[in-house]
C-alpha cells in the first residue's frame, strides 16, 4: 500500500502491543516511521522486523523514557535536528502502575506518563507539524474516561492512591487534552482526535506487584489482539475519510460521545494551564 507515501510519522510506546502494531502498518503504507521506546534493544528489534517486511517499509527509531521530561525535550530536540517535517504524531504510551510510584521530576508516574507526557512532546513538535500542514495528531485514550473526575485539589492522588482512578484521570485527561489542543488548533490544517482501542490483550496492569496483577492476566483472555486494537489509531493517522475532522473521540472507527464530564471547557482549560506549569512549557497559544 502506498496511502502514506512521502508522510514522516512519530508514534510513541511502539515497541509491543498497539504502538507497536500502528507503527508496523503506517510504515507497510510507505510512510517513513519513527518508533519511540524507552529501551533501545527492543527499539531496535521491532525496527528491524518491520525494514525486513516485502515492500519498502521504513522505520527508524528514537530512544527515550517518556515518563522524564528531560528526556521529551531530549527526545524533541532530536527528533527536529533529523528529519524535516512531521505529518502525524500518534501519542501512544502509556501504562497502568498498580502502585503509587514518582518520576525523576516528582510527580506522581500515572499521571506524568499518561498525560503530561502527551501534552509536553506534542506541545514541543507543534511548529515542526504545523509545518507540515495537513497534518494529524492521534491520541490513545481509552473507554476508561467514562468514569473519570479529576480533582484539580488531589490530581496526582497523593492523599488516597488508587491505581484505577489514578489509570482513569489520565485518560479523561487524554481526552480534555485533545478537545483543548482541537480547539485551539482551529482553522491551521492540523487535526487532533482521540480513541478508545478497545480492551486489548497487553502488558496492562503487569508493571507491578500485589493481588491484582494475577487478575489482570486472567482479564486479558477475554480481550482483543493489539492488531486488532490498532485499527482506530491507524485510520486516524491514514484515512481519507477523517481529513478535516478534528477535536472527536473514535471507538471503533467511528466517532462517539465521550463521557459528559470530558466536554467540560473550563477544565480542560484548567488542566492545560496546569500542565503548562508542571511541564514549564511556553505555549505557542
């Protein structure tokens, strides 16, 4: 296929499940994919499985954890000095701590991996993308938002901890992130949407210990292939049918209501202005 020829995508968390199934099938497309992971053998493991396919797939790779912010901007930095324009930027990492654990930067690791990380390396390749106009941003969120609150007093849970609420803030904050960006993004050829992958047979909830990490290998007999949880995110970041169409939140391949919270424009507005300090980031808007 050559639907992405001449595109240059960036997808994030590529190294195993959904990430890793997105970044294999944009580049099978011809587009020219940069693969992001946090470990630099299995980065270049999954590259090189995808250069070997027939056709003239193109991956590459960057190496960086996304939970540092040190590491986005590194990981910016380089991404500019490289390659000259960014056609689609598919957020995709993520993870499911079980534990109360804090990053580098002293915040809490749900939170800061889930949202901020999104918000900091989309905020930080925003004029190499309107560069290269039209172009895309795609967000991984998950179902997960319905039962969302965030408490602008508590947000990274440090009174009462819960791994689930912690996993659900962050992706309704996934989802207010990207109806903001949309917003704020009006009228510029670039289009920012958000999707539920669907419950998807991964490494969800195993990077901890405890009671539940058994349970969620039981869960996940009952869940869909990445392969097939990669298909939102890549006709989001390929498909004709989406050109122009921004600030909606797919399930399916198609766009749904999110949860009635998420279109609350005051606090999306409030938690872009609070990640804007938490990342110390100068918005370009």
């Amino acid at each position: 296929m050559t639907l992405m020829n001449g595109k240059t995508v960036l997808v994030t968390g590529a190294t195993n499940g959904i990430g890793k199934e997105t970044a294999q099938a944009l580049a099978e497309m011809g587009a020219q994919v940069i693969l992001v992971g946090r470990n630099a053998e299995m980065c270049a493991r999954i590259t090189a499985q995808i250069n070997q396919q027939p056709g003239q797939a193109r991956a590459e790779y960057l190496v960086a954890d996304l939970s540092s912010q040190a590491q986005i901007r590194r990981l910016a930095a380089q991404f500019k000095d490289q390659y000259p324009r960014l056609d689609v930027l598919v957020n995709n990492a993520g993870a499911y701590n079980l534990k109360r654990e804090m990053t580098a930067d002293g915040i809490e690791m749900t939170f800061a991996l889930n949202h901020l990380n999104y918000f900091l390396l989309t905020n930080l390749l925003l004029d190499v993308i309107q560069a290269s106009t039209p172009a895309r941003i795609v967000n991984v969120s998950s179902a997960a938002h319905l039962t969302g609150k965030l408490d602008f007093d508590d947000l990274q849970n440090p009174r009462h901890y819960s791994s689930w609420t912690a996993y659900r803030n962050s992706k309704l904050a996934n989802v207010y992130f990207t109806y903001e960006l949309a917003r704020r993004l009006e009228g510029s050829q670039v289009t920012a949407n958000v999707l539920h992958p669907g419950f998807v047979a991964s490494n969800f909830g195993k990077n901890g210990s405890g009671l539940l990490r058994p349970i969620f290998s039981i869960i996940q007999l009952l869940a869909i292939s990445p392969k097939q949880g990669a298909q939102t995110s890549i006709y989001l970041a390929s498909s004709p049918e989406v050109v122009g169409v921004t600030g909606k939140y797919f399930v399916e391949k198609k766009a749904v209501r999110s949860s009635t919270a998420s279109y609350d424009q005051e606090a999306a507005q409030r938690l872009w202005d609070l990640s804007r300090e938490m990342t110390n980031t100068p918005t370009q808007f």
